[in-house]
C-alpha cells in the first residue's frame, strides 16, 4: 500500500521537479520581498536626488542663459565620455598592459564592473570568444578550488575528532595502522558535517573581508562600510561597479597595493564561492524537509508507516531482505561491506543510542560513518538511475564530500 500510494504520488510529479518547483516559488517570492524592501528604501532618495538636479538644471541655465536644449546636450555628451572612461580627474589609463589585465580579469570571473569596455567592433567580437572559454575555465578553477578545500577541512577536522577519541582513551596508538578498537568502527569513511564546513568558511569569508576592507579604507580613501559593501559586491561577482578599486593614476606603494588587491579579489571569490555552494546544500535539505512534511497528508495509513519508519536509522541486510515491499520507503537503508556486522539484529534509534548512555562516543560515530558510506552502494528503487544521478558541478562535488546531504538526515 505505501509503494502504490507513492508511485501514484510521484507519477505526476518526482522528488526532484517537486523540489525545483518549490525552489522556483521560493525565489519568486524572496524576489517579490527584496524588490517590495528595495523600492521602500530607495525610492524616495531617488525622487529627491532628481528633484534637486532639476531644480540646478533650471538656476543654471537661468544664471548662465543657456538655453535647457543646449545644456541638455551638452550633458548628453558628457554622459558618453563618462561611460567611454573619461573623467574630470586624471584616471590611470584603462587599456594599457594592467588596466587591460584587470579587465579580462572582471570579465572571466563574471564580475563585470563595467567601467572599462570594449568600445570597437573586433574587441567585442573577441570578448564573445575570449568570455566563452576564459568563464568556462575559471568556474571549473573554482569547483577545484571548492574540492580542495573541502578535503584539506575534512583532513583538519578528521584529525582533531581522532585527537580527541585518543584523548578520551577511545583509539589505540596502533589505529593509523589499520587496528582498530574493539567496538569501534574504522574511520576511513569519515565526512565532515555540512554546517561545520559551513562555519569555517563563513569564518574566513568574514575574516578576509574584514581584512580587505581595511586595506581599501586606507588606501582608496573610502568608508569602512563601503569598503564591506565593496567587497561583498566583488566577492560575490555582482559587480556593479559603483565602487572599483585601485584606479587612481598613482598610489602609495603602488605594486604592492594591486598585488594585494588581485589577492583579495581572487581568494575572495573563491571563497565566497565555496560557501554559496554549501549553503546551497543546506537549502536543498530544507526543501527536502519541506516535501517530506507534504508527503502523504491524504493517506492516513502510508502516513502513519512513514512516521513510524522515519524513527528508524539503520536495518540489517537480511531484515531489509524480510520487509522488502516496506524497506524501500525506509530512508537510511545502508549496509556495511566492510565491518561485516551491526551492533544487534535490531534496528537501532539514534535517539536512544544518545539518551542511553550505554554506548560509546565512539560506536555512535561508526554508525554515522556506515551509515554515510553506505548509502551510495543501496539506493531506492524508485530513484531513476543515469550518468547524472549523482548530479554534476559543485553540487556533485559537496555531496560526495559532505556528510548530512543526503536525504535521509
């Protein structure tokens, strides 16, 4: 009865349609709310911004006598050598050797300040081409980025949980040559939580642009707070390009100063980078969350099934040979290739194997870590297999990596 009622379910519309249709409405609405905020804040500066300049666009022209047309005009040419990079100040040149560098640097990390752009028929010809392959180029420097630094966290963080299992008295001397405790699963498969990897980078984001943020505030001259603005902007590569560093004719220092800047911007955004990706991860357990709270509210019984179920954790290969018709609504069911063995013949609630206290710190951590690398090799039978079942990109990447991304926790 709980497989027909959940084919019948998703026949129309799967797991993962449901979850791009909520995700769809979600960010229409979150849209609909930063546009509502967005208009309340700043509509009614811009409104006063424009009416002071039209009331200094008519004392100027009547102290000058200069007809509004001919003023018009006059600023419309303005205009157009403001966009072509011209200034009333002296600005370093836009397209020599490094101003040229930074450019194609904004351009293939999809920042895009807009300050400098190419003006002639073959040069924006040539950004087409150049863009197609130096942004394909970069998004993939930025998932190995985001793989590297997700192994060297899960490296630092397996490292300090086994310094504290030895410190507890729960690992032996001998555990890194592969003997391990008695009770005590081996720790080969071990991931790192998703909300931790999320902290630490959410830290070092913060961290460095708190840091760039000083250097601009003493070398640009700026306001601590656009500064922080500044650098979320660019670090994010939203670019709007109202603020842009390090374009001043001459600074103090000045080799040292854009060696910083190119720094900052790079570790910046692959930083912020790496963090979206996990906090994309978190949202994705939301929805997950979401779905299945929706999940059988007009069936009764499959929905009482799924109560009782969801309380469980783990099963034993021969039970799960046993309740076959039910074991595939089971989410966790995962095997253990390698320790050969489970704890009892039971099904085991997480929930009393914390409040118990009978078991050890360490035996809980082996049946999260055969739980999470067990998953991979027992997958439900309505899940629709193909070279993208493990999905692609930097989602493929934090699920591989990551514990608690799955949808069973």
């Amino acid at each position: 009865a709980v497989g027909s009622c959940r084919r019948r379910r998703l026949a129309p519309l799967n797991e993962d349609n449901g979850r791009f249709l909520l995700l769809a409405a979600l960010i229409a609405a979150y849209l609909s709310a930063g546009a509502t905020v967005f208009s309340a804040l700043e509509s009614p500066s811009e409104a006063a911004a424009q009416l002071r300049w039209n009331r200094t666009l008519h004392n100027f022209s009547r102290i000058f006598n200069i007809s509004p047309p001919e003023l018009r005009a006059f600023l419309r040419s303005y205009e157009a050598a403001r966009a072509a990079g011209i200034r009333v100040d002296a600005l370093r040149p836009r397209w020599d050797f490094p101003g040229a560098f930074y450019f194609v640097g904004t351009v293939v990390s999809t920042i895009g300040f807009g300050m400098t752009t190419p003006a002639t028929v073959a040069g924006k010809v040539f950004l087409i081409v150049y863009g197609l392959f130096g942004c394909a180029g970069t998004i993939l420097f930025f998932n190995l980025f985001l793989e590297r630094i997700i192994s060297l966290l899960a490296f630092v963080m397996k490292a300090c949980y086994e310094r504290q299992l030895r410190r507890n008295g729960l690992l032996t001397s001998d555990f890194r040559r592969g003997a391990a405790v008695p009770g005590v699963g081996s720790l080969v498969g071990w991931k790192p939580s998703v909300y931790h990897v999320m902290l630490i980078l959410g830290f070092f984001a913060i961290t460095l642009s708190c840091c760039a943020s000083a250097m601009y505030t003493a070398v640009e001259g700026w306001n601590y707070i656009d500064s922080l603005y500044y650098c979320f902007v660019t670090f994010s590569t939203i670019g709007f390009g109202d603020l842009v560093s390090s374009q001043n004719v001459a600074y103090q220092h000045q080799g040292l100063y854009r060696f910083g800047n190119f720094v900052f911007i790079l570790m910046g955004v692959c930083c912020i980078y790496s963090l979206f990706n996990v906090i994309s991860i978190v949202i994705k357990q939301i929805l997950n969350w979401v779905l299945r709270k929706l999940e059988c509210r007009c069936c009764p019984k499959c929905h009482k099934s799924s109560t009782r179920l969801s309380r469980r954790n783990a099963i034993t290969p021969g039970a799960r040979l046993r309740r076959h018709n039910v074991a595939v609504d089971v989410d966790g069911q995962y095997d253990s290739d390698t320790e050969g063995r489970r704890l009892s013949g039971e099904m085991i609630s997480m929930r009393e194997l914390t409040a118990s206290n009978k078991v050890s710190l360490a035996i809980l951590q082996k049946q999260l870590s055969e739980t999470a690398n067990g998953y991979p090799r027992n997958v439900c039978i309505n899940t629709r297999q193909n070279g993208f079942s493990a999905g692609v990109g930097a989602l493929a990447i934090m699920n591989n990596r990551l514990a608690e991304t799955s949808d069973s926790r």
